[in-house]
C-alpha cells in the first residue's frame, strides 16, 4: 500500500483537497507534505490534515517551524504529537508586518 503525500503551497488547496478526495476513495492513506514554503504552506497543510479522514499524519520539520513563527508569531506549535489548527480569516496566521516590511524590496 502507498502513501499520498500532497503539497498544499505547490496544488493549492482546492486541488490538494481533490487528491486527498481521491485517495479517500481508493482507501490510501495522507500524510500532507510541507514543503518550503513556511508558514503559509503549513497552514494549509494543517487545515487539510484536518479534514482528511484517512490522515495518516502530518509531516514535521522543526527548522521550518522555527523560521515560519518568526513571520507567522501565532502558528501553532507541536506538542505531545499533536498541532491544533490555526484559525481566523484566511488560513487563519497573523503576519509580522515588521517583518514583513522589512523583507520587502521596493
């Protein structure tokens, strides 16, 4: 048996969600990928992963969590196994907006 390991910041999460459908139907499990793209695609991740009946698990990379809660200071942490899932607008993270201004090339 295989295992499904879509990324959510490369499919997005609208075709993310029609792959975890897909392996749903053909009784695969899911253990979203989070790829580079910070806290932006873990966040997603964590939003599909909770939704996901068949969820195997979720992949955790802690330098990438590390780097994202610098710019995303209320992405959740990790704990005992376990992550809760942001929530709020959107995918539910609050920028730094210092941060982000001063990352930003004008």
């Amino acid at each position: 048996m295989g295992l499904a390991q879509p990324d959510m910041g490369r499919l997005g999460i609208t075709e993310g969600w029609r792959v975890v459908q897909l392996c749903g139907a053909f009784s695969m499990p899911v253990a979203p990928h989070l790829g580079s793209g910070l806290g932006l695609y873990i966040a997603a991740g964590l939003q599909i992963a909770a939704a996901t009946p068949d969820l195997f698990l979720i992949e955790y990379q802690p330098t990438q969590y590390a780097a994202s809660r610098e710019m995303f200071p209320n992405l959740p942490v990790p704990a005992d196994g376990f992550c809760s899932v942001p929530i709020g607008p959107g995918l539910g993270l609050t920028p730094n907006e210092d941060l982000v201004r001063a990352s930003t090339i004008a």
